[in-house]
C-alpha cells in the first residue's frame, strides 16, 4: 500500500483541505469531521485500493483502513496541514460485529497474520521452487546454493514468533518492541541449545532406565541437567525449538498487554520509560516459558498418545482425521506431534501410513481451495493473493494460503477440511503409504513409489496410484465445496462487495435536520455545574488557542453532562469522554470531558444516550467519575466549544463564576 498515494487521494476526494474541519483516527478507521459531507465522493473512496469501507454516521465521514490506518493518518496530516489529535478506540465495529465465536477466533488469527502475509508467502513459494529443483535434480540438497537459498526461504518461518509479535502488539495494542523482544526470546539460539541439551538428557535416561544406566552406557555426560529452573525455583519446560511456532507468542504478547497497561497505571511518570518494558518484558517473559509456551508441546504430546491409538485400533481412519483437522493442527503448532510418529515409522519400518497421506491430501486441498476462490473473487487484490497462495498450497508449502486466504474468509478453510476429510478416507480404505519423507504436496508424490524394500513387503505400484487419485478427491472435493460456500456466504451478505465486483453501497446521509439547520440567535447552557473558567486557560493547545471554536470551559463539581440546547447527538466518542451536538438553533457544540482523558479508554464513563438520538436541553446525557479522572492525574476541565464558529457574527461567553445547568453561558449572534 501506498501511504502518500492513497492519502492525497482520500483528502481531494473528501472535498479537498478546506472541506474538512477535523480528522481523528481510531484503531481501523479515519475518522474525518466534513463541513459538508456532500462534497465527499464516496464511490470512489470506497473502491480505493487500500480502503476496505466507507460508513458516515454519526456527524463522522469514517474511511475503514484497516491495521494500516495509522500509517495512512500520518500522511493525512502531512499533506493536509490538519491538526494531529490522538487516536480513539474502535468500539463500533465490536457493537456491530453479530459473527459466531468461531469465526471471531480464526479471523482474528488472520487479521494477525495479514500484515506478515508478503514474507511468508515469498518464503512458501521460494520454498516450493527449491523443491522442484530438487526434484529435476538441478539443485544438490546440501550445496552452497542451496543452504542460502533455504536460509532465504526458511527465515520468515523460522523467526515467525518476531513477525507474529510485532502484529500482535499492534492488534492488542501494546509496545511493538517490547512484543518483538518476546518473540526473540523464545528463539534465541543459547535458549534453545540450552532446552534441546535438557531434552536429550530426558530422552537418554528415559531410554536407559536410570541417570546411572544413561552415564554407564555414556549417552549423557556427568553433571548433565534433566530439568531447568529460574531463579532456582520456577520450573522451565524444555522444549526443543519454538521456530516456526505460532500459539506461544500469541499468548505471550496477549499477557504482556494487560502486564504493560497495568503497569502504565500504577507507574510513575518519571519512570514509566524504564519500568513499563522492564517488567513487561520480565513478567511476560517467565509466563511464557514457564506456562503458555509449553502447553501446545503438552497438547501436542496428547495428539501423538492419540494418533499412537488411533493407528493400533482403526489404521483405516488415521488419514481421515489427520486430513481433516491437519489445518488446526498447523495453526496451533500441534502438528509436532505427529512428526515424531511419521519420522520414526520411516526409519524403523520404512513406511508411514500415519503422518504423509494425512497431510498430503489436507495440504492440496487447502490450495485447491484457495484457487476456487482465485476464481470467484472479482477482487484484484484476492485473485492475486489466492492464485499464488493457492499453487504453494498444492505444492506442499500452506502457510500463505492458510492465513492469507482460508482463515480470512473461514468458508474456504471449512471446504479444505471436507476435502482433506475425503481424500484421507480414500486412501485410509486403499491403505495407501509414503515411503520417504517431504513436505506433502505434489512434488512428493514419488515417495509412494514403492522402495525395494517395500516391494518385498508386498506393496505395488498401486499405492502411487491410490495417492494420486486420492489427492484428487481432495482437490476436486475441496474446490467444489469451496465453490458453493463461496455463493452461500454471498447470499447471506457475508462477503464484502469488492470481492462480488460491487461497489461499496453509498453511505446514508446524516438526519435532514442536522445538514439543514440554520444559525440564529440564541444561548447555550452550561453542560456541567462547576466553576466556569475563560477557554484560552486550559492545558490544550487545540483549545486554547480556540482553533476548534470559541467557547468556555468548566471546572466540574458533579460527574454529570446535561444537554446545553435542543438538538441531535452527532458526535458520541466510543471511549465516552467527548460529545458532539448539534443544536436546533444549527450550533454545533462540542463538550469534551477533561484533558487526555481518551486515554481512559472509556473507564469510568457511563454515556446515557446513542449517536443520532434527539434531546431536550437540561437531558442527562453522561455519568462520569470525577475522583477516577484526577487519580489518573488527569485535569478534570471540560471545554464547551462552538465547532461552527465561524458561521456567527458573534460568540460571546459569559463572565468566569460558578455556574449551574440552568445558567448561560455562551450567547451566540448570527
């Protein structure tokens, strides 16, 4: 995306610099207050590469961006001259959101994954390149060529838990840094030599029946660590790598935002800028290691005692259920678990009916389930991501098409698991077996070409046969699955527009009223009872310097908003702290409670009316907690500005005094 490009565009296609008054930026949205909404051309901004929607609601022209608004606002500003103001949390889209909870949880794991998309998907189809050289015999396994060439290919997944941690930071809105240092912790090289040692000393003496036995028999040395603790006391699970995997760091940066908000909190100013990461770092660090990172390595060591099961009482179902739910396994990282069981039939029997078949057919029918959806889609951008992902799907290498496509849209990764599903019960039925290792996917379906070994066994060059034509069902079974889904989720209005070839539906426009009201004469009350105060004292440029309006300013004595006239809520900050009115008399007022109170994030606020709703002046539209705001150390003065200042001869506040909701305390002349 180009930040400029799309800037520029969205600023001469919302009327230009001088149509617009005001532009704010919550967690996916611009959020831009127009002095005429009718000057915005919002079929083209909806159509804009870049922007996924378009909703003016509220007395707002918002502009959906997405995770990468805050790059695009920066821009906004730039070009335009406007005033920076601080972001606010996105709640409307939570209000708004009806999607079951599992369709929140897997999109919520791929909008983690959309920004990394690019890496691992030029990873994935470098990787599947290599293969295919591999195979044509034109790259030697082990060369130096090939060992850049795979550290090109493998380090997007290898550090996937740094990628991870600075998306996730930025979706749990903590410290990117801070989150990446996490996910370089869980990799660091001395850590992971330190848990791999641990671990072969476990397996030695579990092998040998005793410490003794093991340095008897000299597969361990003297003084070899069966266990690791912090500190002496807090028990480390040695697990032997966390490259590649995903839930861990998720967990981690998860309690690291709450560790570094609550830390944000109790912390003084002075040395917020050294405690906050230390002990965010610390505690989210040993929690972690200790207790998040280790529980896929449990899950995943119940998978294997499962799958061990499943392979002695029905031999049959194993391609079944591991083609089914092989996607789950790969997005929580449970896969490891059965690599073991698929390694250690290769090398002891020759042959693996366990792990391969499984994973090849769920792996082709992810990509070809990424390609139905390459086919449907009328979106650029999705035909484009789909068609790539989809052939490195296919090719053995899913990653991409996972997150990138399957998990996005969640119909596509439900239509894989059909065809997974039915491809492993042809093979399960046939008895289908691989009989050397590879990433599944077509490039490896030599290996169920029966080996030597195998052909004494008794297996024929029917079992390549079986493979192909199982890894067909999957193909042609998840494609059409794929396919109907992709109708189903149109009808029913869960796909966006642009991915029908639409254009976003034009946004309704604000109530007449408020886009018709003319100034007059008249008076506006005070909000709030408190001592009033002249607005050039308060602590905010922006009022001050009466750039958003004139007006005044309220030292409040009661945790209570009133209405100040008749008129329409235009403007309701999801975080509470501020309010946009516009009066019948045509002021629009707006009343902001306290200074940098955004940062509460709507604690200690209790809004009492909606945005659109119609009041009556002296109408309890807010609670709020007074003693909360100043035990934040935040100033409790709530300017009351006229925002259309400009459209009266006079805006006259009244003399400073104590005040009650029953005072005036601006006469506006028009």
């Amino acid at each position: 995306m180009n930040y400029k490009e799309l800037a520029k565009f969205i600023i001469d296609n919302v009327g230009g610099k001088s149509n617009v008054k005001s532009v704010v930026h919550c967690a996916t949205r611009l959020r831009f207050t127009l002095k005429d909404a009718s000057l915005a051309n919002t079929d083209a901004i909806s159509n804009a590469k870049g922007v996924l929607k378009v909703v003016n609601a509220g007395g707002q022209y918002q502009i959906v961006i997405g995770p990468d608004v805050p790059q695009v606002y920066q821009e906004v500003i730039s070009q335009g001259g406007f005033e920076a103001l601080e972001a606010i949390e996105d709640k409307d889209a939570e209000k708004e959101d009806t999607r079951s909870p599992l369709s929140k949880l897997l999109e919520s794991i791929a909008s983690i994954f959309q920004p990394i998309i690019p890496a691992i998907t030029g990873a994935g189809l470098l990787k599947a390149v290599m293969a295919l050289c591999g195979t044509l015999g034109w790259l030697q396994n082990g060369s130096q060529t090939y060992v850049i060439l795979n550290a090109m290919a493998d380090a997007a997944f290898y550090f996937l838990p740094i990628l991870l941690a600075a998306s996730c930071a930025k979706k749990f809105k903590c410290n990117q840094g801070t989150a990446m240092a996490l996910g370089g912790l869980i990799v660091y090289p001395g850590l992971t030599d330190l848990m791999k040692g641990v671990a072969a000393t476990k397996s030695a003496v579990a092998a040998a029946g005793s410490y003794e036995a093991a340095l008897a028999a000299g597969t361990i040395t003297e003084g070899a660590a069966e266990g690791i603790t912090l500190f002496g006391f807090i028990p480390i699970q040695a697990v032997t790598s966390y490259a590649s995997s995903v839930i861990p760091i998720i967990l981690g940066v998860i309690l690291m935002s709450y560790v570094e908000k609550f830390v944000q909190k109790i912390c003084p100013k002075a040395v917020k800028f050294f405690f906050v990461p230390f002990f965010s770092l610390t505690i989210a660090g040993i929690c972690t290691l200790a207790v998040l990172g280790p529980l896929g390595t449990w899950a995943s060591d119940w998978i294997q005692i499962f799958f061990t099961w499943l392979k002695g009482t029905a031999p049959w179902l194993v391609p079944t259920v591991v083609g089914v739910f092989s996607p789950l396994l790969v997005m929580t990282g449970t896969h490891y678990g059965l690599i073991p069981i698929g390694t250690n039939n290769l090398t002891t029997v020759g042959h693996d009916a366990v792990v391969g078949p499984g994973m090849l057919v769920s792996n082709t029918a992810q990509g070809a389930a990424g390609l139905a959806v390459a086919v449907r889609s009328k979106n650029p951008d999705t035909k484009q991501l789909a068609s790539s992902a989809g052939l490195t799907g296919l090719l053995g290498i899913t990653e991409p098409v996972l997150y990138g496509i399957n998990l996005k849209f969640t119909f596509p990764l439900y239509a894989a698991m059909i065809g997974g599903g039915v491809g492993g019960l042809f093979l399960g039925i046939m008895g289908v077996e691989r009989f050397g290792a590879g990433s599944p996917g077509l490039l490896v379906l030599p290996v169920y070409l029966p080996t030597e070994q195998a052909a004494a066994l008794g297996y024929t060059i029917n079992n390549f046969i079986f493979a192909i034509l199982g890894v067909a069902i999957a193909v042609v079974a998840s494609f059409i699955a794929c396919w109907i889904m992709f109708g189903i989720w149109a009808r029913n209005g869960k796909l966006d527009p642009k991915e029908l070839g639409k254009a976003t539906a034009p946004a309704a426009k604000a109530p007449v009223s408020a886009q018709t009201a003319t100034v007059a004469d008249s008076a506006v009350y005070a909000p709030a009872e408190g001592e009033l105060v002249e607005l050039n004292t308060v602590q905010d440029e922006a009022f001050a310097s009466l750039a958003m309006g004139n007006g005044v300013a309220i030292n409040p004595t009661k945790g209570e908003i009133k209405a100040p006239v008749d008129g329409t809520i235009t403007t309701f900050f999801p975080t509470g702290h501020a309010i946009g009115i516009t009066g019948t008399n045509g002021a629009k007022i707006l009343i902001h409670v306290g200074m940098d109170t955004v940062s509460l994030n709507g604690e200690g606020f209790e809004p009492l009316v909606k945005q659109g709703d119609t009041v009556k002046r002296g109408q309890l539209l807010l609670k709020f907690d007074l003693d909360l705001i100043k035990s934040h150390n935040l100033s409790t003065v709530t300017p009351v500005v006229i925002a259309n200042t400009d459209e009266y001869k006079a805006v006259k506040p009244v003399a400073p005094g104590k005040v009650t909701t029953d005072d005036v305390v601006i006469n506006l002349e028009s």
